[in-house]
C-alpha cells in the first residue's frame, strides 16, 4: 500500500511562493485539524498513489471524509485497507450513502460530503487521482490562518499537470492576485483538489445547496467571495493533477487550446450556467448587500434581449472587474455575455 511517491521536480521560475506574501503567522501554533473529503468512483488504477501521498503529509493533523458513489472495481477495498493503516474508523470515516442509491455523481457526491462533515474544522477538497505535495495541507492551513479571525476563507493553488503515469506536462495557468465575486462569476480558478475552506467558510458554504450544473469548488468560490470572505491564491503548485481519459473536468496549460474549446461549446451552455448561479447565489442568505444588488442589476440586463443588447456592452464596460484572468479567455467571456 505503501507507494514511494514521486517528489516535487517542478517549482516556479521566479524561485518565490509565487504570489502567495510571506506568512508572518507562520510560526501560529497548533494549526487545526482538516477534514479531507474524498469521493470514489472507479478510481483503483490510482486511488492508492494518492492516499499515500495523505499520509506523507507533514506538520498537521487530519481525518479523511469518504465514500463510494457506486464503484464496480477495488476502490471500496482499497480504502478498507486503507482505513486500517490509516488509523481506523476514527480517522478515515466512512460517509453512508442516501436512501434512495448509492451513485449521485461528483457535484451531488461532494455536496453530501460537505454536508456530513464537522463544521468546526478547516475542509480540504481531495480527488482520487493526484498526488498530493508533502507540505500541501501545511501550507494552506497557515495562508488561512493568517487571514482576519472569524472571516470565511478560500484557499487554492496552482497545479503541475500530468499525463497518467505522473509525467510532467506543465504548470496550471497563474492565478490572479487579487481575485473578486465579478470575476467568481466569469470563471472557476479554485481548483476543486487544491481547495481549503477555512470552517467559517465551511459553515457558510452549507447553508445554501449550489445550482444542479455547477461543481462544488466553483460553488464554494462563489460563496466565499459573494459573502465578502477572503480567496487566498498560491501560486505555487501544491499537488500533481493527473489528465487522462475519465476526469471530470481535467485542465489544460495553453490558454489557446482552452479559448478554442470555450467558443466550440458556444455561449448558451456558459450563460445558462451564469444565469442558475446568479438564481442561487440571491437565495444565498450571506451574500452581501452590494453584491446582492450586482446581481439584481446583472439580472435585469440580462433578461433584456434584442436591440437592448448595447446595456450589455455596457454593463461590461461599467464593471470591468467582471473579467477571467487571461485576454484569450476574457475576449470568449465577453462575446458571451453580448451574444447569448
């Protein structure tokens, strides 16, 4: 069970955390517990790499969150094994199934996790085919340490991509410094497996379920900053994220390639998606009052059509902050958001 595990060979050429500012908190002592929750489906060929890289972890403590959506090949095995080298039930718990099946697919199979877990406690978003970084829990849970006491915190980072075998493809695109609820709306740059909700956040991510068409870091990302919470980026990749055939949603490293693939999906699955997250966001009781009224502004534009398409064109212009972080992506964005 027990893999050795590739070490990190690839770090930023900038030599520095990479965006991430130097911790002055970092020496704040004991840093919590995380519950890492993990769904399985399917994942033998390379669940076990990535619970060996849990237990490499260093510096904190944690409990594994899990369960099956529904396997038909050795995963559930591989974590009963698991569980007994982990510690036991107390520290891989094992999350039942809803009445009604066993297979919820990965946004309903994280949202019953997030809903089962402790409340008290930082969460870590966790996928069975990486391979996490040593430090990769240390270091979030010190970046949100640091952020102001009782504020919501989301904490993501870069990725080195990987073809299956753990081969080196390239970095995840760099994350924005800065990032802000008008730009939550244009994209998803928390990537589900690099994720850490400070448990405030956890608290507030569960207290309104996400709309059917949207993956659970997205959600989280939308939350967290609607509700005026801080997003902590790192740009320092913290894990290897594998890309192979059965990903749900995998990355890829060229904004080119992502841009091409955006314009063949066309605008109408995107804005239908914008539109369901705006809905749910506004029944979100958290969400502050001036992004409350961003939305209700944002709403009334949108549902004009036809020759009122220059409010549009406008509306872009007045809140310029509603961007994604790359132009090829934004340009995609914005004949989007006038055309659909």
């Amino acid at each position: 069970m027990r893999h050795k595990q590739p070490r990190p060979a690839w770090r930023l050429a900038d030599g520095g955390s990479g965006g991430l500012p130097a911790l002055a908190c970092a020496t704040v002592a004991p840093l919590p517990t995380v519950c890492i929750l993990l769904s399985v489906y399917n994942g033998a060929a390379f669940l076990e790499a990535l619970l060996a890289s849990l237990l490499e972890q260093r510096g904190v403590e944690w409990v594994l969150y899990w369960r099956d959506d529904g396997s038909h090949d050795g995963s559930t095995a591989i974590m009963h094994r698991f569980q007994a080298q982990a510690g036991g039930a107390g520290r891989c718990v094992a999350v039942p199934a809803p009445e009604g099946g066993s297979h919820l697919g990965v946004m309903r199979s994280y949202a019953w996790l997030l809903a089962h877990a402790p409340q008290n406690m930082p969460v870590a978003f966790c996928d069975q085919d990486d391979v996490w970084f040593p430090d990769k829990l240390h270091r979030a849970l010190v970046a949100l340490a640091c952020q102001p006491e009782g504020a919501p915190a989301l904490y993501c980072s870069r990725q080195v991509l990987t073809d299956s075998a753990l081969r080196p493809l390239g970095l995840s695109p760099r994350l924005p410094p800065s990032p802000c609820f008008l730009m939550a709306l244009t994209q998803n740059i928390a990537t589900g497996c690099t994720v850490v909700l400070s448990a405030q956040a956890v608290r507030l991510v569960c207290q309104c379920p996400p709309p059917a068409a949207i993956l659970h870091d997205w959600w989280a990302y939308l939350v967290v900053s609607g509700a005026g919470g801080r997003i902590v980026v790192d740009n320092q990749p913290t894990l290897f994220y594998r890309q192979h055939g059965g990903n749900t949603v995998g990355a890829s490293a060229r904004l080119v390639v992502r841009a091409a693939g955006a314009l063949r999906r066309g605008p109408r699955q995107f804005m239908d998606i914008f539109n369901a997250n705006i809905s749910a966001l506004l029944l979100h009781p958290a969400l502050s009052a001036q992004n409350r009224a961003g939305l209700h502004g944002l709403r009334g534009v949108l549902d004009d059509a036809g020759p009122a398409r220059w409010r549009r064109a406008r509306t872009l212009w007045r809140l310029r902050a509603m961007r994604r972080s790359a132009l090829p992506d934004q340009c995609v964005f914005g004949l989007w958001f006038l055309l659909a």
